[in-house]
C-alpha cells in the first residue's frame, strides 16, 4: 500500500497552517520533547478509506529525541461499516506489536478533535513493495516469503481477548460464524432479496456454520496487498482497521482466497505459495493446528465479506458520499468476487453443506 | 430523431482512442487514473451493447431451474423486469431451504451462468 498512487485526490489540507502547528505541539507535549518539527513527505496510497501521509518527525529531546521516518494515519473521508476507528486501529497496532509481529511501531494516538480534527496515530515507516502485482510478478514461488508471514499470523493469533489494553475492541464473539452470517445479513440488506449468488452464499455460511472454538484477535484483511516486501523478504504488515476479535481461521481464509492471488490464482497462499508454506509456518507459532475445513468455511465468508464492502464501496460513490471512480469500479468487481465464491464452493463441493461443520467440530473437539 | 453517431457509437470510438492515443502519452503519477477512465469506458460500451444479451443468457440460466421458455421477444425494461422477478423467486427459495438437500447442481450451473452473463459487462477477462 505504500505506494503513491494517482487516485489519491490531492491532500486535504490536513497538516497545513495552524494544523501543524497544533500536531508539532501536542507531540512535543507527547513525547516530552522540547521541540518537535513536522516535515511532510507526500500521500501514501491505500487511502480509499484511511488518509496515509508520510512524515519526518524532528524530536529535540525526551525519550524519541531524534529524526523518525513515520506515517501519520488519520481517519479518511468515511469510514465503512467493517472498519474501526483510527484509535482501535492504535491499540491493535500496539498490542501486534508488543506480541512480536512485524507491524509497524506505533508510537503515538490521539483522540482530540482539537488537534487535527479527525482521529489519528502515528507509526514507523516500514520500507518495502507492498502492490499486489508487484508482489506476485515474481517466476518462482515464494514459499520462505509464505511461511513467515503463516509464522506472523500465528504470533498474532497468540492475542485473545484477555490480553490486557484491547477493552477498547468491545467484547469478543461467542460465536464468530454467527456473528460474521448476523452481519453479513445488515450488509448486505435488501441485495440478498434480488441476488441469488449472494442468496446462496449467505445460506451456506448458515448451513454449515461451526460451532464456536477458539477467539483471538484477527487482522481480517490479512492479505497481499497489505504487507511489504523488500529483497524478497516481509518488512511489514499493515492496514490494520478491520482488526477484532473472530475465530482465527478467518485470517488464513482470507489470505488464501483467490480475490488476493492477484497474478498467480495458481498460488493459493497468497499468490505467492503454496498453502502448506504457510499453514507450516503458521503452525509453528500459533500453537495450534491449521483445520482446513473451517479454512473452507471462511473462504467462503471471505467472499461475501468482500463482495459486501464492494458493494458499499460503490454505493458511497453512486450515493454521492464520496465521488472516485476507484469506488464506482470496485462496485462494478460483484460478479468478479461472486465467481470467484462459486469457483471455491465448486472445488469443495465434496465437503459442502453438512459435512464442512461435522468436520470442524471433530477436528476442533 | 436519433443523432449519429449515437451515444454507443461516440462511447466506442471515445474508448479506442483514448486507449491507442492518450494512454500512451499518461505521466506516470496520472497512469493509475487513466487506466481506471479508460476500464470504466469499456465497461459502458460493452453495457450499452449487450445488456439485452445478458439479459437473455441470464433468463437461460433461470429457465434451467423453472423450466420458463427463455422469450427471445423481450427486450429492455421488460427483460430486465422478468429477469429481476426470476431472481427474487430464486433468492426466497434459497432462503427457505429449498436447495439444502437437492438441485445443487442444477442450481450452480444456473448460478455460474448468470455470473458469467454479467461478467461479460464488467469484466470479461475474468470470465477465464
């Protein structure tokens, strides 16, 4: 994502004048600095829902004294239904961090509309390619580049809702497949009613629901696209604003899905690997087995999941929220995620509706 | 009185040039944007070309599940209106259960073939 990309409309005018001034004090304030300089580096995509901007921080004195390179992440033009604010996005950071996973340091949130007006934080600046078709341009598979990003989710996925600091993400699902099909059905309202792919997607997830295992705290859009890679080796992984609390095979679901093989759908981690790459690697930090079945059943919520926040996209421009043509053509991807949902339920068709649960609970029993 | 050329026409020729003669010449800070106008008017051209199409291939794939002859004479407002209606049938029975123990089958292929029909608008590339 840290890649400037021309979709980005040209900046707010988020740091300038009294803005800065404000930012430059309440740091100084933060960091017990004397003196803290602002100097703004230019946008950073992935903005369709955050506002990234890249900044060096000058810090006379305190414990940051010193020159940071850092990202400024703010609250973009609005917010969609499956994201959390930017201060959730902070204590998740945090929390991912202190667990040993290669996320970008935060250093400092705040929540005071004085400042900047929107809720924002600040992190380390993580080097690295991060486009998807960059990323899956490579010849050869990737598969040390698989296994440790399978070993990242699974320090991640070390963090339950008991880790101390995380109040702010609310209560943890008893049932993450219900809650997930509860939601879905908000999303998606009426469409549900006039689409019959989504019809039955949605009648699968609720057919063959599994019964509730382990909750841990998900990044939910753990994908490629949303980490860096530099010299063929992880540098970060970012975009955290979908983060809760879900079952964790949500997370390996998601990575694997075909919406993210970008260049390679032979790939299926990822585009970048093999699954086994990465379930190995995930399995040798998470503490626990990778269960395919219950990968299955959230491939298929990954789907719809995306298919959802698609459709949302395309409704914030079409409703006119928010004009881009970037929204309008990631409305128009439906048919493109839909096909790709009938193409996994048609590769699982062995295990479809009841044995994909009867299967989960054995291998969770 | 229909002007010429028509809105498909200027649509077309609008796409063809703008891909063979400015995208060529697009800094690159502005080539993310460019690509994006020149997919969206592809997408309007092949939509104002073969929405009727669509339309009919889609009331083929639901004729697969309720058997109704797919009515060539429909076009337009109307089409879509049958196609919306099949649809909706198809989203409360899959809703009630209808589908759970049997005519899955029969129910992918009609799935997959609507896709497919509205693929080939939004992204034929991806019909693989």
């Amino acid at each position: 994502m840290h890649v400037v990309k021309a979709s980005d409309q040209s900046p707010p005018s988020l740091l300038s004048g009294d803005n800065r001034v404000r930012l430059e004090q309440w740091l100084a304030a933060q960091a017990d600095a004397s003196r803290v300089t602002v100097t703004e580096d230019g946008r950073l995509g992935g903005g369709a829902i955050s506002l990234n901007l890249a900044v060096t921080l000058d810090v006379d004195g305190g414990p940051l004294t010193g020159r940071h390179a850092c990202v400024l992440r703010a609250e973009g033009g609005g917010r969609i239904s499956a994201s959390i604010g930017k201060l959730r996005e902070f204590v998740v950071l945090r929390a991912a961090f202190a667990a040993g996973v290669m996320a970008p340091e935060p250093l400092l949130g705040c929540d005071d509309p004085a400042v900047l007006g929107h809720d924002f934080y600040i992190m380390r600046r993580a080097e690295g390619l991060g486009a998807g078709h960059a990323v899956t341009r490579s010849e050869v598979a990737q598969p040390e580049l698989a296994r440790e990003l399978g070993r990242q989710l699974g320090l991640l996925h070390r963090i339950t809702p008991e880790t101390e600091g995380l109040d702010r993400l609310g209560e943890a699902p008893d049932c993450p497949a219900q809650e997930t099909l509860a939601q879905f059905r908000r999303w998606f309202g009426e469409l549900a009613r006039r689409d019959p792919v989504i019809a039955w997607g949605l009648r699968w997830l609720e057919v063959n629901a599994p019964l509730p295992g382990a909750v841990v705290l998900c990044h939910r859009d753990f994908r490629t696209g949303n980490y860096l890679v530099k010299d063929g080796a992880l540098t970060a992984i970012l975009d955290w604003e979908f983060s809760g609390f879900s079952d964790p095979m949500e997370d390996l679901g998601w990575f694997c899905a075909r919406s993210w093989r970008f260049r390679r759908p032979d790939r299926e981690a990822g585009g970048i690997a093999d699954r086994a790459d990465f379930y190995a690697g995930y399995e040798e930090t998470s503490g626990r087995r990778v269960d395919p079945a219950r990968v299955a059943y959230w491939e298929t919520a990954a789907y719809l999941r995306w298919a959802a926040i698609a459709v949302e996209q395309g409704l914030r421009h079409s409703s006119g929220a928010e004009r881009s043509l970037e929204l309008a053509l990631t409305g128009r991807m439906l048919p493109e995620i839909e096909m790709d949902m009938l193409r996994h339920l048609r590769a699982i068709g062995g295990m479809a509706v009841d044995s994909v649960a009867s299967g989960a609970v054995e291998k969770v029993a | 009185m229909r002007a010429n050329p028509d809105a498909r026409g200027l649509l077309e020729i609008a796409a063809t040039t703008f891909r063979a003669d400015v995208l060529p010449h697009v800094a690159p800070e502005a080539r993310f944007a460019a690509l994006m106008v020149a997919n969206a008017l592809e997408i309007a051209e092949r939509e104002l070309k073969g929405l009727d199409a669509a339309g009919h291939s889609m009331l083929g794939a639901l004729s697969l599940l309720y058997g109704e002859d797919a009515d060539d004479a429909l076009s337009g407002e109307d089409l879509r209106k049958r196609v919306e209606a099949l649809q909706h049938r198809l989203c409360i029975e899959i809703a009630a259960g209808d589908f759970d123990n049997e005519g899955q089958d029969v129910l992918m292929d009609s799935l997959e073939a609507i896709v497919e029909a509205r693929l080939g608008i939004s992204n034929p590339k991806a019909l693989g």
